[in-house]
C-alpha cells in the first residue's frame, strides 16, 4: 500500500477473521494558491465547518482588477471601432480591409480581457465541499507563490473503511458483504458493507486493499483506526 498510515495500522498477520484499517473521507484535499500574492482574508481556522461554495482564501488582486478593467474598457473601444467602420463600409466610405482589423481589434481585446477575468477568478479560493478545516498552512498576510499549500480540508460526513486484508482472503471477499469495524477511539461497533477490493497485491506484506462504506459517519473522524470483523467463512 502506498499509505503508510494505513501501514502502520496493519498487524503483521491478521489473525483469524480480523484485519486492522483507518477510516478515510472520500472528499479531501490540499487547496493550492493558483497565482503568487498576498493572502488578505483567511476566514476559517482549524477544526471550522464551511460549506460548498464558501470562500477559504482570497488574494490582493487590485493589479489584476485594474488590468480588467483596461482590458475591458480597450473591449469596449474596440467595439465601437467596428461598429463604425460598419457603418462606414455600408456607406462604401472603407473597405473591407479597415472592417476585418477592426474585427481583429477586438477579438485580441476581447480575448485580453477574458485572460484577466481568469486572473481575478483565481483571487479567490472556493470550496469545492461541504467540509473542515485541517490545517492552515498559511496565514492571513503573507505573501505566497503560485502553487503554495493554502488548507487541507476534509468532509468527514463521508467516510470510507480502508483495510488491508491478507491477500488469502480474496476469494471470500465480495462487493456487499457486511462486517463489523469498531474504532479504537469510540469502541463501538459499525455495521460496514464490501464497496470494492484493491487492483494489486501488495508482494512483500501479501495484502489487499479492501475499501468500505460507512452508512452513518456521525461521530466519527477522518484517521480513526480501528478493527474490522468478518463472519467465519462457511
């Protein structure tokens, strides 16, 4: 397995009908800066709910704006040269030559002002889910490059079961079949069914990635590890 939290969590050998597993959200990531700026609001902290839509960061972006509006107002101009020159050709006052640069006048500007319209999207960071806050790897006022780590949001309203199980296993193991997980953190029993089983057999441990979903996630925490019980096999 590539997740060496899940790893950690795996005894050597399962034993019996046990194997050893974390719980996983299904949404969660790392929201990067998409420009270099200054972080002027960085409205949620640690452990703070937010909802889909919601702004996570926002960017000083007055230089963007003001190009914008430039781009924007060169746009308008460049509109209004061709419907002159329109108006021109109709009259057989201009060729067709000053109408099709005037055309291309505007198509740049046109195009000029959806790239800084692009820019000043990106000021802002919006969430992508219904979620938490993880941590914040910056902090409002500093300055960061493009690219930059911001937050690592998680939605643990969505949790998935992650096992390794030993690979001996995969002929009982189906899509839908129950078993029972209790955390170690709660010491209560979930009621969890097959979702999907791993592409690969890990060689040196000689385990199997075995994903479940949780029916009901309330209480529960994205990391919690935990021990997952199977029926003896008939």
């Amino acid at each position: 397995s590539d997740d060496p939290l899940l790893e950690s969590n795996v005894s050597a050998s399962a034993s019996g009908n046990e194997a050893r597993g974390v719980l996983r959200a299904r949404d969660q990531a790392v929201l990067a800066s998409e420009l270099a700026g200054r972080i002027v609001e960085l409205p949620f902290s640690e452990g703070e709910s937010f909802k889909k839509g919601d702004t996570l960061a926002r960017f000083d972006c007055s230089a963007y704006q003001a190009q914008l509006n430039a781009a924007q107002a060169a746009s308008r101009g460049a509109g209004e040269e061709l419907a002159h020159n329109r108006q021109l050709a109709a009259l057989k006052s201009v060729g067709r030559f000053e109408v099709s640069r005037a055309e291309a006048r505007l198509s740049e500007a046109q195009a000029q002002s959806q790239v800084y319209q692009v820019q000043v999207r990106r000021c802002s960071v919006i969430a992508p889910f219904d979620g938490q806050v993880v941590a914040r790897k910056v902090q409002r006022y500093e300055s960061v490059a493009a690219g930059a780590p911001l937050l690592d949001v998680v939605d643990n309203r969505t949790l998935e079961i992650h096992l390794l199980v030993p690979s001996r296993w995969m002929d009982r193991l189906k899509p839908g079949q129950p078993f029972t997980f209790v955390p170690d953190e709660t010491g209560k029993p979930l009621q969890a069914t097959v979702k999907r089983l791993g592409a690969r057999i890990d060689e040196g441990s000689q385990t199997l990635l075995l994903v479940a979903n949780v029916p009901d996630a309330s209480g529960l925490l994205s990391g919690m590890s935990g021990t997952a019980r199977f029926a003896e096999p008939k």
